[in-house]
C-alpha cells in the first residue's frame, strides 16, 4: 500500500484592486516643487493611484480578495486562514486588518492576523502560507497585501511623495499533491541594523501619538533614499542569485521575473546583473507606483489579465522593503481557470 503524498503548497489564484483615482506627475507639479521630467528619470514613475478618504486599507484587501477567491473556485467557506501584510493598517494596531478584511468577505471563527515587513510583506506571506500548508495544518490560505500608504506620506517632502501610492492585490495558496503544481523554494530574511533606513517614527511606543509627535511630522513615512537604494540593489541582485543556484535553475529560462515595483532603476539595475532579457521582467511602476506590500501581487494580476501568465510557467520573485526586510520566491502558477 503506497503512501499518500505530503500536501504542497500551490499558487491557485490572483486578484487586485487599484483605486479610481489617479494621481499624475503632472498633477504633483503643481503641488510641489517638481516636474514630470525629473520623477521619470529618478523613479520611472509616470501615476500612482490613490484611495478615497472613505477607503480604507482592508476595503482595498477585501476587494482584491473576493477577486482571488473567485478565481481560485472555491467557496469562501473553504479559505481556513487569512493573512495579511501591511504597514498602513486600518488601526494602529488593533484589530488587525486581517480580522476586518475577513468580517469583510463573510469569513468568520477562521484564523486572521497581520504581519509587517513592509514591502517585503506578500513574499513574506507565501513563506507563512507555505509552512502553514506542508504542515498539513492549513488547506487553503488567503493572502493579501493591502496599503494606504497616501496616508502616511508627507505631501511636502518631495522625496517620498512622488514615490508611493494605494493599492491591494491578493492570492489563495492551496494544497496540493501534484508536485508539478508546488513552490520551489521561498527566502525570507531581514536585518535590523539598518532599521532607520525607512521608517514611520510614530505612533509607538518610542514615540507615542501627542501633539508633539503630529507637529513634527513623526506620523509620516521617513527614508534614507541614497542608502536604500545602494543596498536594495546590491541585496535583490545576491538574493535573486542564491535562490537561483540553490535550485539550479539559471535565469534565462525563468519566463517572468517579478520584482518589487519601488524604482524602475532597481528594477533595471537587478534585471542587468542577472542577463534578464526585457520580456522577461515584469514592470508595472510607471502607473501604480510604489504600492510596498501590495505591488508584486499587483504586478502578477497585471500580467495575468493581460493573458501572458499560463497555467505552469515559473514566477520569479523578488522584494526588498523597510525593516530591512527582502524575499524572494519560486514558484509556478497554478491557475487552472481563464477570466477576463
């Protein structure tokens, strides 16, 4: 009598959700001082959308999670565990928007919580998803990765303004025995020594919310933008090649190489060091901006609507964010159903 299969985990599904509104280079010229010309060469950054004051971040996870759940065919009875990474939550910090977006979607007296590793975040998730799964303690796992970052950044500060936007994008990982179906490998790593390279300074314990704090602008996102730079690609490009290896699969034969969307420059200077050719690399910055958590699951429904992602080919991806935090992932789509 043979012995059943361990479960995988499978890549079943993916949704997003873009706010309505769009916020141009044109439309922040004429609220700070910047131009078009400038943003483009620095960031290739051309829009970036922005939620609605009533539109909160779990309203955005929640819609690209109904999308994902109905992509995945299955009911939303069966998902037995949501996840969701954010740095822009609804509450600082309870409930978790995990807990929200579940209320959200008709998801009750299942498992929710939260996790922050900034940009990092989803591939973060496909790692917890992943353990959770081959464990066997999980069958189907809802993922999303949802920020209102317009929330957070200072619409002065010219450095951080002109990068990020809003957005959520989601996922259900489910188990599977078909090895055929199942993640290669996940990395998942962080160090905290470089911590103060982006961060939010308050609300927290090191800065509670007060007057004070609010008339500093301590509520507002912070980045040392030339150093996280440097090491973002000098970290995506060594991590990138070590899962690589440790895989033996060399980088011509991925068919879709998936990186965090923060600056096409990263984006660039990653893809070069590992001889990606252009059809490879997925680039979405130019119209959602830096949507941290939520711009690779973004990303992927972007190349899965278009018709390009199939059933099989492997996603390569690869994220670096505040923490600092950076992940990579691979793994093969395992979407069986076709929508438009």
């Amino acid at each position: 009598m043979s012995r059943a299969l361990p479960p995988f985990a499978a890549f079943r599904s993916i949704g997003a959700y873009a706010p309505k509104k769009i916020l141009s280079n044109a439309d922040l010229e004429k609220m700070i001082d910047t131009t078009d010309a400038w943003i483009t060469k620095r960031t290739g950054i051309k829009e970036r959308r922005i939620a609605a004051e009533d539109e909160s971040t779990s309203d955005m996870g929640a819609k690209a999670a109904t999308i994902a759940i109905e992509r995945a065919g299955i009911a939303k009875e069966e998902i037995d565990l949501v996840l969701c990474a954010t740095v822009t939550p609804d509450y600082f910090n309870m409930p978790s928007t995990a807990c929200i977006i579940s209320d959200k979607l008709g998801i009750h007296n299942v498992q929710a919580l939260d996790i922050s590793a900034a940009c990092s975040g989803f591939v973060y998730l496909l790692s917890i998803a992943k353990a959770f799964i081959e464990s066997g303690m999980k069958k189907n796992v809802l993922i999303i990765g949802a920020e209102k970052f317009s929330s957070i950044v200072d619409w002065t500060d010219r450095g951080t303004c002109i990068l990020f936007g809003d957005g959520a994008g989601a996922a259900v990982i489910s188990a599977t025995t078909d090895r055929e179906e199942a993640f290669v490998d996940v990395h998942a790593s962080a160090d905290g020594a470089y911590a103060d390279f982006l961060v939010t300074p308050a609300p927290g314990s090191v800065n509670p919310m007060s007057q004070k704090t609010l008339d500093a602008g301590l509520n507002f996102v912070q980045m040392k933008g030339n150093e996280t730079f440097k090491l973002a690609v000098k970290t995506l490009t060594k991590d990138v090649k070590e899962i690589l290896a440790q895989n033996d699969i060399q980088a011509k034969d991925i068919p879709h190489f998936i990186p965090h969307q923060a600056n096409y420059r990263i984006i660039k200077a990653v893809g070069d060091a590992l001889n990606m050719r252009e059809d490879q690399v997925v680039v979405t910055v130019h119209k959602y901006g830096n949507t941290s958590a939520a711009s690779i699951p973004m990303a992927i429904n972007d190349l899965y609507e278009s018709g390009k992602l199939k059933y099989g080919e492997l996603m390569l991806l690869d994220t670096f964010g505040g923490g600092l935090t950076w992940a990579s992932a691979l793994l093969p789509f395992a979407g069986k159903r076709v929508y438009t």
